[in-house]
C-alpha cells in the first residue's frame, strides 16, 4: 500500500483516524474492515486531489455546463467578491478542503429569487 495521501483541511479527527490506519497498514494489522476503510479514504483523497488540480488549471471544463446552472463569469463575479470566503459564516476556502464552496441563492428560484449576483452568496457545506 502507498504511503497515505495528504489533504490540508482534512477534520482532526479524520486525519488521525487515517494516521492510525496508515500504521496499521505498515504493520500488517488491518483487519478487512479496516483495509476497505483505509482503501476508500485513499482513493477518496486522490480523487480530490485530482479535482482541485483541474479546478486549480484554467482550460477547457472537465464537465460541460447544464444550461440551467448559472454561468462560469457570474460564479467567478461571487468568488470574488466573498474574497473566497462563505458569504455566511466567513470561513476561508483553504480552510476547508472538502466540499468546496458553492454559490447559493439568497432568495431560492422557487421563491422568485434569480441568478442576479446580488442574490448570490458563496457558501461553505454547513449552510447547505
């Protein structure tokens, strides 16, 4: 097995969680549980490194964009703006590795609100 991945932002308690595999692994002392425990976190963390490699490199999407979401210069207008940081709680992005932040309607479509940017707040995971 490959030396454990790092992935900065990554919850205290996880991380040591993931330590405490990585050593059992070096030992030999995984049970099975364990081994498809310690397997998913590793792969998990090298497709999120994958991912923000691409977010990271301008270029050609990796997804092509549903014609309903709102569009590339508008979402970057609210990055901007937030400084990076969720329009809620003022959490920094770099703070948080995963899930990355994503652009929230203050008053909801369904409400009557639009993808005006000043309905648009950039938001980390705790206020989805």
């Amino acid at each position: 097995m490959s030396p454990t991945p790092k992935v900065s932002g990554l919850p205290w308690r996880e991380h040591a969680r993931l330590e405490e595999l990585a050593d059992k692994s070096t030992e030999g002392q995984l049970s099975a549980d364990e081994r498809a425990e310690y397997e998913t976190a590793v792969a998990a963390i090298e497709f999120i490194s994958v991912l923000q490699e691409c977010a990271a490199s301008p270029g050609t999407p990796v997804v092509e964009p549903d014609p309903g979401m709102i569009d590339a210069a508008t979402r970057r207008l609210v990055r901007e703006r937030a400084g990076n940081r969720c329009e809620y709680c003022g959490i920094s992005q770099a703070q948080q590795s995963f899930p990355a932040f994503h652009i929230d309607h203050i008053i909801a479509q369904q409400h009557g609100g639009t993808d005006e940017p000043a309905n648009l707040a950039l938001s980390c995971y705790h206020w989805m």
